[in-house]
C-alpha cells in the first residue's frame, strides 16, 4: 500500500471516529426547555398551580407534591404508622389499622385515585390500595387525613385499585395473586383451575363517601393487574389487563410470558346490578375489616364483616368478557371520551388498542373465539380499534390530553411518546431518567385532563441527585406538553416508590382546606374543652388524663397517684383556635410515637410505666417562645402505695 | 534470489523482533470491546473479550439476556479461551525464531502461519456471534427477530445501543501481522537494505 493510501485510511478512520462520537452526543441529548426554570419557579410566597397525590408504594403513604415546583407540600400516612404525627400510634387512630389479620403497623400504596363526579375531578377525597393485605383507604380532602379503611375479602393482593366510575358510584379491587376460593390448604402445583381471581365493587355513599363491599365477582384464576372504569358511552363497565392466562404458579416471568395474547376483562357492572336485583348474586362467609374515623369525636371504629355477595359469570350472563390483549398487559386505561380502552402490552412492541363500540358490536353479532371458564372470548380483530406500530418496548400505563394525544410510558426504552388516537401515529418521545413506571397528566385518566404536563415516575434513579448511599429516593420528571413538542422541566425526587400519581387543580382542593378543628364540635369523650375539665380519673389499673394543651403549658402539668402496674392514658385536647398551632405531646419511656395534636383536637397517648420515679412530658412541636417551658411531671409510686390520685397546674 | 538465501538484515531482524514481541499485549489488554448504551445505564454497561477471559459486566449483561433467551456467557464454555494463549504464545515463539534464524523461509512460513490464524479466529469470532444471536430460549419472555451482534460498528438492539470495536490486545496483533506483511514485503521486492529501512521508517511513522 503506498503512502498515500495509508494516510486516507488513518483520515477516514479518523472521520468514522468522530462521526461516531457526534451521533452518540445526540443521542444522548436531553431535551430540556430553555425556559424550564421561569416554568417551573414558584416565587417565594406564591403556591402551585396543581396538587398532586403520589402513592408512596412501599412507604404505605401518600405524598402530596406541588406542581409545577416539585415541592413535597406533605406526607399523608394512609397504611403504615407514621411516628411524626403519630398516625396508627394513638388510641383513636389504631382502629384505622386493623384487619382480619390483627393490627397491621404496614401496607405497600399503589394507586391514588381522586374522587370524580360526572367523569371529572371533583376534590373531595382521594382513594388509595393497599396492595399487601387488600385494603382501600379513603382520605378526605379538607383534612388531608385518612378517614376510612376497608378491607377486600377473598383477595390476594388488591393491585388493579382502587379505580373509579364516573360518579364514584364504586371503586374496584381485583386479586393480582389468584388464590383459592374459598381459602383452604390445598397443594400449590394444584393452581390451574382452584385458585380463582376476584373483583370486587366497592360502593361508595355519595355524601360521606363510606364504602362499602357491594359484590364480588369470581374470576378465572389469572393475575389481575390494572384496571380503568368506563366513562360517557362505557360508563357502566370497567376494564380489567390480565397476565398469566398461563396460570403458572412458580417461575412467572417466563411461565407467565408464553402466550402471545393475555386478556382484558370487561366487566359490566350494570348488567351485575341487574343480575343481583333478580337474585342471582350469593351471600356467602367473609372475614373482612371496616374502619371509620367518626368526624366529630376524631375517633376510628373498628368492626368486623361476616359475609359478602358473590356473583359468579355462569349466573350472570354477559357480565363479563374478555378481550385478547398483547402480551401480559400491565395498565389499562379509557380515553376522555370513552370510546377507546388502551392496554400497555408489556412485552410486546406494539400497542393494540381496543374499541368500545367495536366491542358491544361483536358481542351483539356473537363475534367470540372461545371461552375461558365460561368467560367468553372476543374475536381480537373485532374489538380492534387499531395499532400503534414499533412504539417502543415494554409500554405500561397511559394518560391522556383534550387534543386526542395518548402519553404512553415505556419501561425497557424508558421514555414517554405521544401518538395521536385514531391515526396511530407516534407524534413525539422524550426519554425519561431512568426505566418510567407509571406517568401522570392531571385530570390525564379522567373526562377532563388539564394538557399543561405530564409527570414522569420513574423507577430507577442512579446519578439524577447528589449520591445517598445505595438507596436512593424515586426520582419523578416533569415535562411540559403545552406545546407540539415534549419538553422536559425539573427533576424532582419522591417519597417511597410512588407507582400511579393523580393531579387536579389547586382550587378544587385548596378552598375546601381546614384550618382547626372547631373545639365546640369536638365530641370525643376523653376531651377536656376547657382547663376547668381537666382532671385524673382512676377506672381500675387505667388512669385516664383528661388533659389540655394551650400556649405554653399543659394541664395538668403535676401528676401523682399512679402506681406501678397502671396503665396511663394522657387525652390531650389542644385548646388552639388559631391556624397552624399545633401541640405535640411525649413522655419519658412511652413505646409507640408522639402525638401530634391539631387546634381543637383530642388525641390519646397510652404509657405503661415500667419503673419507679418522676417522669416529664413535654411538648414536642416548637409551639411558641415558651415552648421549652411547656412540660410536666408525673410520679409513678411503687404498686402497694396509697398515695391518692392528685393533679393541678399552677399551684 | 540472494535475500531468500542471505539471512535478514539486521533493520528487518529488529522490526520483526517488534513484531514477534507485540502480541504480547494480548495478555495484558482485552483483545475485543463491547459497549451496551441504554438511558437506564447512565454509568455505562460494558464487556470486553480478553484472551484468557471475559472483562466487565457480565453477570449484568446475562441477567439482562434471559429476557430474550440469549445463552448466558460461561468463560469454562469457550475452548477459545484455552487455545489462544497458547497459539499467541506461538505466535511469538516463531516470531523469535524467525529473528534468531534471519530465514526469509521461516519470516514467510511465520506471516502466512499469523495470518491464517488471524483469519480463522475472526471467523470463529463472527460464528460465536452468529450462534449467540440466532439460538435463543424457545420460552423467553420476551421474542425477538434472529440478530447477530456486531463485530466492529453500532447495532441497535432492543433498548440498547451496541458498539463493538477492538481492544489494545486487538490492535498489538493486528499491528503484528501488518508489521510482518510489510517487512515480507520489502525483503520480497528485493529493495536494498537500507532503502528499504527508510521506507519502512516513513511507513510505521
């Protein structure tokens, strides 16, 4: 080879290299806004334009994040004891935690769901699953406290929840973990055909919105995943992915991922009214919790349910078909208007939407190619509304604008596209930071989405923040899609694993905010309502302090009488009227948590003493310029004292 | 033919010693890179092929490919990593030889010897490759079209970019062989020594 030529192979060497390097700059390009910081500044003083309420996954919480700012405004604690506030620890908020199971201090939150009315976001409560040990969790939007907490009969794991109709008529459970109905010892290997899935209906009572189990529908004994209720034409079904229609019970990842073609099931929850009102449904034996918080004494009951209506598909005909869907389907969602039911085929790299028309039409002309246990199958190609081509891989949840956009989040490419609806065509992608679980556009899974951003939550986070050690908190983006283009703005991290997140606008929720509790409404027994009430009351080995908290002393703040063996109850009532004083209240040696009391409140304290002596309480929120003088003793005496019961303040 | 019955001269002995002693470098240096590019892999997911041993992750690299039924990588199963070294160690044995004997005989028996082996180690390679890609687990999770990975050059493959280039290993042979070829060559064309010394100093230069 002549020199010449060497020297143009080491230029054109030298050119690929570089040609190389500037492609992988570009691929690697993040598309921030340049304005992203004027969007995304919330000037100190002013507030956020959207609340919204991110599942906290493992944390068993809710976190409430401002948006556009990312600021975590709150942490609600909904399934899991929360030793801040004091949540799940005192005497009236322990009932909220109890199921069939016994006190449980823990729960894995999924999917936040926000009350709707007419299809669109009303504000007044947000609804939230626990996954672990089924439950749904209602919280009140004026108090941003968990109010009530129902348990889900014959279910094993409540994943697709807690999902709403269009009113809120019901919310939906539905068993992730098929397991045997009724529950019994039975070999595992025997699964196919004895374990069943369930989903449930749970009512909702349109004024207090207590819930309540309405029926139950027994299902083939496949994994129920996600789900989405209909809306305008659709109202009156809900949408149900299913995977592993394999019904593998041991090495689901691949015995679970075999068939090309998992289902969605459609159930039509009026036709299951109209069964139930013949008698079709069944009333049989169930063991499952119902827990209120009363609103005036701030007080939660516990009670336990006996019994439960099943429906079954063989006694209802049509309540229920399925629509084959590719492949092991996570999310399933309903466009505004509809019409269009979208699964997230997980491991396949198309997304093959369903239409509801199209789907009435078939079961009306009998398009059906089989039957699962009875379940009819419709034909794919019937129900077919059309497909997005090479959309991305491992598509998993959708949300929705008013422009008929689709944001589909995709895990394994980890990015968000938009396609429009009815062409099918992929309009724009924007890669999200790292491996995106669900996404959320606010009002994006109801009649009314509010096209301002979608926030992405993502479920690996790496080298987004500065390094805590190896756990990491979830890191969330969030993307404007005002415009033609996506258009990424802040990163912000999360609390726990936030899976689905709901956003409305402020002013649905903020006008409705509490600031106290009226201490005149207060009704709970143990209250003193004025420092004239406070006293020490014996009942046995239970010595109950009815006491009071006010700027910056307790009362009583001298106690004697109580003997080793007692069991101390401190009733602390917080005579606060003013906004944002609360009172927390702590004693030497106490087992659970604070007790964070809110103006007008009453929350109780339980202290079993375990030694002779003096002890101090105090007060453990900075509650004013005295706040290190509010505090007190209580003098524990050896078992066979005779000392009587005595207390005061100031004397 | 004077330059196959003279014995080297002393220039082409010392290029040829460079040469027997550059593969070497493949005991110290991967021999092949491969590099996977996906957002979730912000720090980098990389594999190198050495000659004795497979370099970087691995274990991550086979967690990934049983969602597509790729086989996972096992050092124990490759012959390849037992033969190599012991042929590169050949390769520089010979090539020592060639410099002791100064034989323009054993110098081409030692280019055309270096060159098969070359030859039939990218083919080897490339079959590797070939086999990787189209032998997949019938009950992966996830089916894929058959793909065979790169041997040099960019492929993108599921969520990944792939680029595949040599290592220093690589390129000490590769730069071994070309450095025998050319001293063949110029003892071949029967240049004078030292014309042929300056031109293969503007040449290596």
């Amino acid at each position: 080879m002549s020199k010449a030529s060497w020297l143009r192979l080491i230029v054109a060497a030298l050119v690929i290299t570089l040609g190389v390097v500037v492609v992988q700059a570009q691929r690697t390009q993040v598309r921030v806004a340049d304005d992203a910081a004027e969007h995304t500044h919330v000037a100190p003083g002013e507030h956020d334009d959207f609340y919204a309420f991110l599942s906290g996954g493992y944390s068993g919480q809710i976190s409430v994040v401002g948006l556009p700012s990312g600021r975590t405004l709150r942490t609600i604690p909904v399934f899991s004891q929360w030793a801040e506030n004091g949540y799940g620890y005192t005497e009236e908020t322990k009932p909220l935690l109890m199921t069939s199971q016994g006190f449980l201090a823990w729960d894995d939150s999924h999917h936040s769901q926000l009350s709707q009315t007419d299809g669109v976001t009303d504000g007044r409560w947000v609804f939230i699953n626990g996954n672990n040990t089924p439950r749904i969790a209602r919280i009140d939007l004026s108090t941003f406290e968990t109010k009530e907490i129902i348990e889900i009969p014959n279910t094993g794991g409540n994943h697709a929840s807690p999902f709403t109709t269009e009113n809120s008529e019901y919310l939906v459970s539905a068993t992730r973990f098929s397991i045997p109905y009724p529950q019994q010892d039975i070999p595992i290997a025997d699964y196919e055909g004895n374990f069943k899935g369930m989903i449930s209906f749970i009512a909702v009572e349109p004024d207090t919105g207590e819930m309540s189990v309405d029926f139950q529908l027994l299902m083939p004994g496949f994994d129920y995943d996600v789900s989405h209720c209909g809306r305008g034409p659709s109202h009156g079904w809900c949408f149900f992915s299913s995977y592993n229609t394999e019904e593998a019970h041991t090495l689901l990842e691949v015995n679970a991922s075999q068939r090309d073609k998992d289902f969605v099931a459609a159930v039509n929850w009026q036709r299951a009214n109209e069964c139930l009102a013949d008698g079709a449904g069944e009333s049989v034996a169930a063991r499952y919790a119902h827990n209120m918080i009363d609103e005036s004494s701030g007080i939660a009951s516990h009670e336990m349910l006996e019994e439960v209506t099943l429906l079954t598909p063989e006694a209802c005909s049509g309540v229920v078909y399925f629509l084959p869907t590719p492949k092991s389907p996570h999310g399933v969602d309903v466009d505004p208007s509809g019409e269009y039911i979208v699964p997230g085929g997980k491991l396949s790299a198309t997304i093959a939407v369903h239409s509801f028309s199209r789907m009435l039409e078939a079961i009306e002309n009998g398009a059906v190619s089989g039957d699962a246990y009875g379940v009819p199958i419709l034909e794919f190609e019937s129900v077919l509304a059309g497909e997005v081509e090479r959309a991305c891989l491992g598509p998993l949840h959708n949300e929705f604008d008013t422009k008929g956009n689709v944001y589909t989040s995709c895990f394994l490419t980890s990015e968000i596209i938009k396609w429009k609806l009815g062409t099918w065509e992929i309009v724009d992608r924007i890669p999200t930071f790292y491996s995106i679980g669900h996404l959320l556009v606010p009002g994006g899974d109801s009649a009314q989405p509010w096209d301002t951003y979608v926030v992405a939550l993502n479920k690996i986070t790496k080298d987004r923040y500065l390094p805590t050690g190896p756990e990491l908190a979830h890191s969330a983006q969030l993307i404007d899609i005002s415009g033609d283009r996506m258009q990424m703005l802040l990163d912000f991290p999360t609390q726990g694993e936030p899976h689905y997140g709901q956003a409305l606008p402020a002013e649905l929720v903020s006008e409705n905010s509490l600031r106290i509790f009226p201490l005149a409404e207060n009704t709970h027994p143990f209250a003193a309502k004025t420092e004239d009430e406070t006293r020490v009351e014996r009942d046995g080995s239970d010595v109950h302090v009815y006491m009071t908290a006010i700027r910056s002393h307790f009362a009583p703040d001298v106690i004697e009488g109580v003997k080793l063996g007692d069991t101390v109850y401190f009733h602390v009532t917080n005579l606060e009227q003013d906004w944002d004083i609360p009172h927390g209240f702590a004693t030497y040696g106490m087992e659970g948590a604070n007790a964070l009391i809110m103006p007008g409140q009453t929350l109780t304290v339980k202290w079993t003493p375990q030694d002779v002596g003096v002890f101090p309480f105090y007060c453990t929120d900075f509650c004013s310029a005295l706040h290190q003088e509010m505090q007190g003793y209580i003098r524990v005496s050896p078992a066979d004292s005779d000392l009587a019961l005595s207390w005061s303040v100031g004397e | 033919m004077t330059s196959t019955r003279k014995p080297l001269r002393w220039p082409f002995r010392v290029l040829i010693l460079v040469a027997a002693l550059l593969p070497l470098a493949s005991f110290f240096f991967p021999l092949w890179h491969y590099d996977f590019e996906a957002p979730q892999y912000p720090e980098g997911l990389a594999m190198s092929i050495w000659a004795y041993k497979l370099g970087g992750r691995v274990d991550l690299i086979n967690g990934l490919n049983h969602y597509v039924g790729f086989m996972a990588l096992d050092e124990s199963e490759f012959i390849e990593f037992k033969v190599l070294p012991v042929l590169i160690g050949l390769v520089v044995l010979t090539g020592l030889g060639v410099v002791v004997s100064g034989s323009f005989r054993w110098l081409r028996a030692w280019v055309v010897g270096f060159t098969v082996f070359g030859v039939v180690a990218l083919v080897d390679f490339y079959r590797w490759l070939y086999t990787f890609g189209h032998t997949t687990d019938p009950r992966a999770i996830i089916e894929i079209e058959e793909y065979t990975p790169p041997i040099i050059g960019e492929s993108a493959f599921m969520n990944f970019y792939i680029t595949a280039f040599p290592g220093i290993g690589a390129v000490a042979l590769i730069a071994a062989l070309v450095l025998g070829i050319i001293v063949l060559a110029l003892v071949w064309i029967r240049l004078p020594g030292r014309e042929a010394l300056a031109k293969t100093r503007a040449v290596v230069i």
